[in-house]
C-alpha cells in the first residue's frame, strides 16, 4: 500500500486520481520509481524498442522459462490510482514475500511494465504488449501520432525510453493481477474474480459529410447537417446493442464537429464506436450491422476500422493455479470474462496467461473515484502469490 500510494503521487490530480499519459514527463517518473524499488530487489532493469520495462530477478538455473507478472503504469486522463499500477506493484510484492520466506526458485521471475496499455493519447491501446506479441509490427507502433501530432517514437526518445534490449519469450506463466472494473464481484460479494479468457472488442472512427451553413439564415429544410445523420446512426446502434442484451456493450466515446464554431451548422462530424461481446459470432453480427449502416442505410458516411481485438480464452493451467490458491485460502471466488482489454490478450499469443481481478467500489474505474480495499488487494496478493509459487521450481 506505501508502494502504491507513493506512485499515485506521480500525475496526482485534485479529486484522488491520477493523470499519468504514456510517454509523459509523469510515465517517465513513474518508470524510473519502479525501476528504484525493482532494483533494490536485487532485479536488473531492460527496456525495449517500444518502451516495455522489464525487471528481472535471475533464478538458479539460467535457462529455465521465466514466469511473468505485469500490468501497466500509465493511466487515462483522469483516471484512478489502482487501474494497472496494482499489477505491476504486485510483483514487487510478490518478490517480496519470496524473499522474505526463503523461497528459493529455478525461474527467473519478470515484472513487466507494458507500454500504453490504455491508448488515451496514442491509439491503438496495448501498443507494447501488441508489438512484444507480433500482434503489431514496431514501424507500425513507432509512427502512431497523438493528438498533437508527436509519434510514439519521439516520445520515446524525449523520455529516453526507446530501449534496444527486452526479454526473450521463455515463459512458463503470465499473470495479471487487476481490479475488476465493473460491479460484478462486489454484488456478488466475491473477493476474487479468476478470469477465463477476455471478450471481443472492436473500435470505429465514423466520419459524416455535411454542408457548413448559418445558424441563423439557412432554413432547417434546407440544410445539409450531419448531426441529424449521427443522431440517427447512434440511435441505430443503440437499438442493435438492446437486441444482444445482456451481455453485448456499446460506447460512444468521442464526438467531433467541424468547424467547431457555436454558430455555424457543421460541414463534418466524427464519433467513435466502441462494441463489446464475449461471443466472437455475435460480435462479427454487430459488426456487420454497423457496416451496413454506414455503407448502404446512410450517405456520405466513412467508417474507419481502428482495432479489433477478438474473443481470447486463457490458459487452464494458469486459471487452475489461480482457481486452486483461492480454494486453498478460502477466499471467495468467481469465473468470470474480463469486459475490458487488457495486455494479457496479446502476451496470451506467446505465453499460457491467467488474470486475477479484485472488486473496486461501486465497479467505478477509469475514474479518480477508483478505489479497491486494503482487504481485497491484500485477497488479490495472496492468491497470486500461492500461483506463482505453485509455477515456480
């Protein structure tokens, strides 16, 4: 908890949370923190070409697959203090109670610190453990622009984080330890959440034409406005996600006008979509919807695939390793699929994966409200640790 509330005073905003952009003078900060507490554990330190930050810790037998613990330490623009900091902390911790116990293991243990897992200033999200993955090549990675037009490769070389060393992908195990980010757990009064895999997720920027005009002299009947094609689009869209209850998800989360005058009916709109589903069939369903309205129901409207992540089920040895330590510390568990991405998706296609969640309040998150107890992040904590000991020679 000092670890974690130490780091939550890097990007610390007024209302308890955090602002902590990927590739900050804050990340960096963040970074160089962790880097701090992971040595004094007696881990070295490698970054690669992407800025992923990993903290090693040797074992005894030198060519034995590593087990792999990580999150990451960047934040949305006013998000909360436990959303990806609490993974990677945890395998400060872990390592930790491991050496305080005596417990000797033949696997090097890595604590990975992912860059831009949340995609709030570059897109896609989980850029890092994309391109440590193949899931994206690093030319690609390296020239995605925010919104200011700075490449992910100049903000490396401002934070001096574009590393050439890395990991190699030897790894037995990979666990993520993270808060819940819904209000599942809670309701249910569960303490643990042994996460089965991760549902489908696809991001759209759509674009519609219009015509500027006068907000005084061009007649409603007369105009060309794009706003009334988006109205009707979103309200399409909300009407599909309703069909696919209760587990279907959508989310607009960006809404842009042209040329962003009060007065001036706008020449352009884009929005962003954002739809969810733990069946890949009926994720593909909702996809082709969506399609059709943008290319045969409405005119003058571009859709622009940003990102699709499909459904991804994790590994039974590590869900079973983590299932058996919540059985065996009585603590009160449930299956469940994550609702959100997370960077075990991409290390899922180089490494067998398992992902722990913890309540947080009211299931609130990306949100300086975020909050997870002293008790379930201790609940949280232990379960990894009896997992990775149960990984470990």
């Amino acid at each position: 908890m000092s670890r974690l509330f130490k780091m939550a005073e890097i990007g610390a905003t007024s209302n308890g949370g955090v602002y902590r952009l990927t590739l900050t003078d804050e990340d960096k900060a963040a970074r160089g923190l962790f880097s701090d507490w992971a040595r004094e554990l007696g881990c070295s330190i490698e970054v690669d070409q992407i800025g992923n930050q990993f903290a090693i810790k040797q074992g005894s037998y030198s060519s034995a697959p590593a087990i792999l613990i990580g999150s990451h330490l960047d934040s949305q623009p006013t998000g909360g203090k436990y959303d990806g900091t609490l993974g990677v902390l945890a395998g400060l911790e872990v390592l930790s109670r491991l050496m305080d116990e005596g417990v000797s293991h033949k696997n090097p243990i890595i604590i990975a610190n992912w860059t831009n897992e949340e995609g709030a200033r570059f897109s896609p999200a989980m850029i890092g453990s994309g391109v440590f993955a193949g899931e994206f090549s690093l030319t690609y990675a390296h020239e995605q622009a925010d919104s200011e037009g700075v490449s992910v490769k100049e903000a490396l070389n401002k934070i001096g984080y574009l590393g050439n060393g890395g990991i190699e992908k030897n790894i037995k195990a990979s666990f993520e330890l993270h808060i819940e980010q819904g209000p599942v757990l809670e309701a249910e009064n569960k303490q643990i959440g042994v996460v089965t895999g991760v549902q489908g997720i696809r991001w759209y920027k759509i674009s519609i034409t219009g015509r500027e005009d006068h907000a005084g002299t061009a007649p409603m009947h007369l105009r060309s406005d794009p706003i009334r094609t988006m109205n009707a689009m979103i309200s399409d869209f909300y009407a599909m996600a309703e069909v696919h209850q209760p587990e279907a998800k959508l989310t607009i989360g960006t809404i842009k006008t042209e040329p962003q005058s009060i007065n001036t009916v706008p020449g352009s709109v884009t929005f962003s979509l954002d739809i969810r589903h733990p069946d890949e069939t009926v994720l593909e369903l909702m996809h082709n919807e969506i399609l059709n309205s943008c290319t045969h129901k409405y005119q003058d409207v571009k859709l622009e695939p940003l990102w699709h992540s499909p459904h991804v089920p994790f590994h039974k040895g590590c869900i079973d390793a983590i299932e058996n330590a919540a059985v065996k510390l009585e603590i009160p568990y449930k299956k469940m699929v994550s609702g959100a991405g997370h960077d075990s998706v991409y290390i899922s296609k180089v490494a067998p994966v398992g992902m722990i969640f913890i309540p947080c309040k009211d299931g609130i998150s990306h949100n300086e409200a975020e909050y997870a107890s002293p008790e379930d992040i201790e609940a949280g904590l232990s379960v990894l640790y009896e997992a990775v000991k149960s990984m470990i020679k």
